[in-house]
C-alpha cells in the first residue's frame, strides 16, 4: 500500500473516531463556554472604545489545558483497551506517518473549534475601534500554540493507557508552557534556567502578535514546539515496538 493511501485512510479513521466521540463535544462545549462567559460577562467593552482582545486572546491557552487534553486522551487509550495498538505497529506505514495522520485528524478538530470561538470577539467589532492584523497575528499565535500542544499531548496520551494519567500530563505540559516565566520569576535559579524558562512561555511570545508585530522568532517557537512534539511521538511509538 502506498504511504499516502495509507495516511488518508489513517487519517479518515482517526477523524472519523473523534467525530463520534462525546469528549469532543463535551471539549467544545468547555471552550465556548471558558472563552464566552468572561468576555460577555462584563460591560467593558461597551465603554472601552477600543479593540485590546489580549485578554480573550491570553485566555484561550488555559482553556486549551483542559480541551485538548480532553481531544487527546483517548487517542492512543482506545487503541491500547481494543488490542489494535498491536496492528497498527505492523501497519505498511512509516511510524512518522502514523503519528502524523493521528495528529492532523486531532488537529483539524482543534483548529475548527478554535475558528469558531473567534465569533464571540468579533460579535464587538461594531461597538469599538477594530485593529485587523493584531487581532489576525493574535489568532494565529493562539491557533500555532494549540496545534503544537495538541501534539504533545496526542505523544503524552500514547504513555499510559489510563486516561487520567494522560490527561493530567498533559495539563501539566500545558499548563508550564503557558506560564513557565513565572518559574523564571519566582524562584532562584541560575540564569541559563531562567533565560529557558523565559523562552518556553507562549505568555511572552504572544506579546509581540498583540500589539500587532510580527516576530520570526516567535513563530520559530511555535514551530520548534510543533516539530518536538512530532519527535516525541514518533520516539515513543519505536520505544514501544522495541518492548514487544
């Protein structure tokens, strides 16, 4: 079979399995909700007069802490409780493909509930001053963050088969990229550790795409991110066709 054959049809058997999984509209129903109810709840942005999203845009990676962990977690658990963990290892299919083909239908799930939060800040744009790249630059931020760490979880969840013990895995993972500088700040630690830290955090690399600058280096973390998050799993999945 040849490996794009194979990659489609991994693909559309992944997609097709979160589709008719309750957990992701249990996680789009969390994402709605976490994005929608401390925008709308407030009357700032009938007074404001100006578009600073940042805090709607610097909300949404705590919510990806828990919603795609919640996307990810059954990923490889159902595999691992139904056996065909085993017959995916002896697929025609390089192991390279076979998590990318996981990743792309986690992916494309993400993304589209990602997209459709953006209705609730654009719901203000005819009560304020609208600043299209920032807001643009400022989604895409958020949309690469996201698709990097669906990747790290989707490698996280091939660890264990409990599901709770990949969620909270990657809730953790999540949850120290999104506020790792704080470490940096908080504790002693030698400068090397701190210049790390400071560099893991999407809190400070979003900064820039808020104020409507587009910085290579930040998307060169976001990529960085994406690109290790693909090694781990593909690391995983040959350390585990070792052990059997």
């Amino acid at each position: 079979m040849k490996q794009n054959q194979a990659f489609k049809a991994l693909f559309s058997k992944e997609l097709t399995a979160l589709l008719h999984s309750p957990a992701v509209y249990a996680a789009a129903f969390m994402l709605y909700a976490g994005a929608a109810i401390p925008f709308v709840g407030s009357g700032y942005w009938f007074s404001a007069g100006f578009s600073d999203f940042r805090p709607f845009f610097l909300n949404l990676p705590f919510l990806f802490c828990i919603v795609i962990p919640l996307l990810a977690m059954n990923s490889w658990a159902d595999e691992k409780k139904h056996g065909t963990d085993r017959l995916l290892a002896v697929y025609p299919v390089h192991k390279q493909l076979l998590a990318a083909a996981k990743a792309a239908a986690l992916l494309v799930c993400f993304a589209g509930m990602t997209t459709l939060t953006m209705i609730i800040p654009l719901s203000v744009i005819p009560l304020v001053y609208f600043d299209f790249f920032s807001f643009f630059l400022s989604f895409c931020a958020v949309l690469c963050f996201g698709a990097a760490f669906t990747g790290w979880s989707l490698a996280l969840a091939n660890i264990s088969a409990h599901t709770a013990v990949s969620f909270l895995l990657s809730f953790f993972t999540g949850l120290f990229f999104t506020v790792s500088h704080v470490f940096a700040q908080l504790l002693p630690m030698p400068t090397f550790l701190v210049k790390i830290l400071t560099f893991c955090s999407f809190t400070l690399h979003f900064e820039s795409a808020a104020r409507g600058i587009f910085d290579t280096r930040d998307f060169f973390f976001y990529i960085l991110l994406m690109i290790s998050a693909q090694g781990l799993s593909v690391f995983i999945l040959y350390a585990q066709e070792e052990q059997r």
